[in-house]
C-alpha cells in the first residue's frame, strides 16, 4: 500500500417527526434569510486529531469561504473531544454539530439530545453502505430512524515499521509461504515473536506493545471466544440486560490477555502506551502496537521526524515514512484452548468496531444550517481531504475507491462477523470503567508474578468469576443504582 498526507492520499479506504422518542427534537430552524441580515454562527465539535493535525481548520475554512455570502459561519466549539452534550445542550453551551462514534452519538439520541434526520437530505447517502447507516439507526414503536451520518469506519489496527522486519523473515517467520509473516496471521505467532523481541534485546525492546486496559483495543480477546458486549431481543433490537463479557469461553480469552502482557512493558497496564505508541513504533522499541485507522498521521508523524533526525531532507523523510509505516488488521487467528506459546491457532479473530460520524444537536437553532453544515462536511472534496489529512478510511464508496482498498477490507471483515461493532444504545457508556479496571489488573497479574508477587488470576476459574463480577457491575451501574 502506498499512504500519503497532505499531498499524501492515505491508501484506505426531511427532518423527521419532532415528537420522536428517541432522537430529541430541534427549536424552529433559522437560517439568515428568516433572520434578516443576522449571521448565523455554528459550534462544531470535532475530534483532537482532526483539530492538531489541521483538518478541522481546512474544513472551516472551506465552509466559510463557500457560506460567506450566505449569512452562516462555522467555528471550532472550543470543547474537550468528549464534551457532553447531555450536561451542556438544555443550557445553551453545547456545539449545534459533533463528530463523534455511533455508540457515544446514539446513546445522545436515545435521551433526545441529537436529532433525527432524512436521509435523502444528505448527498452522500447513496454513497454509504447500509452497515455504516445501520450503526446510527434506532427502531421506535417499529419505525426507523437516523440519527446519524457516518463519516469513516474503525477498527483496532497493527501499526509497525516495514524496514524493521526480521531479516530472512521469508525463511524463518512464514510457515505456509504464502508471503506473509506468521506473525501478522496469529496471536500465537506474534507472541512468540515479540518473546524473542524481548529475550535478544535483553528487555530493551518489544514486540507488540499495547494498551492492555483498553477495551476497544483488547476485545479480541472476548468476542473471539464467544464474549460480547449486549445479547439480541426477538426483534433484533439491544437487550442491555443481558452482558456477555463473562459468556462461553471468554476466560480463556483474557487468560490469554495475561499471558501477552507478560511480554510486553509494564506501561501496558495504564494509559500510557496510547501515549507512547507513536513515538516508539516509530523509533523501533516496539515491533508493532495497536491504534485505530484514524490516528495513522500520528504514526506517520513520528516516522517522518526520526528519518529527519538520521540526517534526511523533509522530502526524503516523508517519501521514507510513506514508504515503510506499514497498517494491518489484527492477527487472524486466536488459539481455542488460550495458550499462546503453542502452535494451535483455530478460532477466528472477532474485534470490536465502530463508525464515526456527524450528529446535530436537539438544541440547535439553526437547523437548516446544520444540515448545510453537514451536507459540506460530507462531500466527495471534504471527505477526500480528510483522508489525505488524517488517514480515515471513508464510508463514501466513491472515496474509498479512488483513495484505495482499506476500506473495502474493514466492510468485509464487518460482512464476515470478524468485526463487533459497538452497540449504539446509552447503556454502553456504563461498560468502560468496570472492562478497563478488570483488564488492567489481569495485564498487571503478570508483572505480580514477574516480580515474585502474589498473583490474583492464577487459573480460568479466578478470572471466570472476576468477569463476573464486572458484568454485575456493569448490570448495577445501567439498573441497580441508576433507580
């Protein structure tokens, strides 16, 4: 794959009832000609990348430049990525449009707090596939509604540097010669390279290094064995009571999770590798980590400035990191029995997923405006330029296809169940703390035991009832105490 940025083209890929129950209604639209000469001005809110790596910038100012004889303005809302528009909307302080992931979005809609919306209102919906709409679809007294309009589709990812494959890795790490490393095709493989990683660099250095306590990141070690997040109702729809983070053989998943963190650095116990990652991807102390399509600028970034440091030009530092950040998807392949140091590697690989888009606010009072908004924001040019900025790979079909095929892959995953995508209901804001408290003290039981410690989840049995129990927490936290 060839990967581009800012003049870099990442090879990846009306208004509905006002009573609806689920997706919150909006005050009178307005837009300038109704308002006279007044201005309209729209807070947006978008995500930390899209702002630090210019992207929201370049859209801005587009919009503005193409807006400015019409009478409405965008802005930067000046909110934190994860501002809640819950707490902020009813009083004013909330952005009129947000850019956020179909979980956090739907569970705004199912309080009322984002609208919903038509479809046919936006140019770009015959470009999107149904299984992107699907994540901002929520069924009310039989009916469907949209509550949102999906930008780019997400999926955890292996980041690593193509110059610091194994030499001879032809001959020695591709059992089934199909010119691929074993170790970008198993969990098995890739844990026993990142072992040799660590043993031949007397810990210096690491094979894969990722944030252990991040459930995004680490579900693969859940769904692959038959875990999941919400069960079904005969309709279809969300049954949020019943949690499955504790079903069929999920034990064995997260034994497995404990057995990887035991090769990996202690900073995989907390946050802090989301904020290495980048760096250390690109200097080779970590082979490989775990990130999301839309944080490859950062990876790029990174590249591009320890080439720059070895004495390249801008030009040949950037050609380079184009050249060698390499982006896959997860191993393919998860042992059924959860032992890693072994050669058995016979369950498909289930990670958790998403789709990021646009929702407008319930308390905007410029509708119309946020629909033009929109409309800009998610047109074949902006969404180019998105790409080519901060590396998404886009639902737009006719996008993905002219940038390239990773997009594809991650639609095919989705097809072929390799890909869980988060559920879009509030109840999902309640699973985190309980997930990452659990999945970071497993990743921490390894280091218990490294440093001659007690350990806390010895067997499957331990970690069965620690599962447990974070699934009661997770059932109190959505019913118990929210009565």
């Amino acid at each position: 794959m060839k990967y581009m940025k800012k003049g870099l083209a990442l090879t990846l890929t009306a208004a509905l009832s006002i009573g609806l129950c689920a997706c919150g209604s909006s005050k009178q639209a307005d837009t300038a000609s109704q308002a006279g000469a007044e201005q309209i001005t729209l807070r947006i809110l978008e995500n930390d990348t899209a702002k630090s790596e210019g992207y929201l910038d370049e859209l801005l100012n587009a919009f503005n430049e193409a807006y400015k004889d019409k009478g409405i303005q965008a802005v930067d809302a000046n909110m934190e990525e994860y501002s809640n528009l819950a707490e902020n909307g009813p009083y004013g302080y909330g952005p009129d449009v947000l850019y956020q992931a179909n979980d956090k979005l739907m569970a705004y809609a199912e309080d009322k707090h984002i609208m919903a919306l038509d479809r046919s209102s936006f140019e770009c919906a015959e470009q999107i596939p149904d299984e992107a709409w699907d994540a901002f679809t929520v069924t009310v007294d039989g009916k469907q509604y949209t509550c949102g309009i999906p930008v780019n589709v997400q999926e955890p990812m292996l980041f690593y540097r193509k110059d610091l494959l194994p030499e001879g890795w032809e001959s020695t790490w591709d059992a089934d010669g199909n010119g691929t490393p074993d170790f970008f095709e198993s969990w098995n493989s890739l844990y026993q390279y990142s072992k040799t990683i660590v043993d031949s660099s007397n810990g210096e250095k690491y094979g894969l290094a990722a944030p252990c306590n991040d459930l995004y990141m680490m579900a693969e070690f859940i769904f692959s064995y038959g875990g999941y997040v919400f069960g079904q109702n005969e309709d279809g729809t969300v049954n949020s009571e019943d949690i499955g983070f504790a079903a069929k053989d999920a034990a064995k998943g997260i034994s497995a999770l404990r057995e990887f963190a035991g090769v990996m650095n202690e900073e995989c116990i907390d946050d802090s590798i989301k904020q290495s990652r980048y760096s250390k991807v690109a200097d080779g102390t970590y082979f490989c980590s775990i990130s999301t399509p839309d944080t490859y600028v950062l990876f790029y970034d990174r590249l591009k400035e320890v080439y720059q440091a070895e004495g390249l030009s801008e030009d040949e530092a950037a050609q380079k990191a184009t050249e060698n950040l390499g982006m896959v998807e997860l191993p393919g392949k998860m042992p059924s029995d959860g032992e890693l140091d072994s050669d058995k590697a016979d369950l498909d690989t289930v990670v958790m997923g998403g789709v990021n888009g646009y929702g407008i606010s319930a308390y905007t009072e410029h509708k119309d405006a946020c629909i033009e908004f929109v409309n800009f924001a998610t047109s074949y040019e902006m969404i180019t330029k998105r790409a080519e900025i901060l590396g998404v790979a886009p639902t737009r079909s006719d996008v993905a296809s002219s940038i390239g095929g990773v997009t594809n892959m991650i639609f095919e995953s989705l097809n072929a169940g390799h890909i869980y995508l988060m559920p879009s209901v509030k109840a999902v804001d309640q699973i985190w703390d309980p997930m990452q408290t659990l999945l970071s003290d497993v990743a921490k039981d390894a280091f218990r035991e490294s440093k001659g410690e007690n350990v806390k989840y010895a067997d499957e049995s331990a970690i069965q009832e620690a599962l447990e129990k974070a699934s009661k927490s997770i059932y109190d936290a959505i019913y118990t105490l929210a009565n």
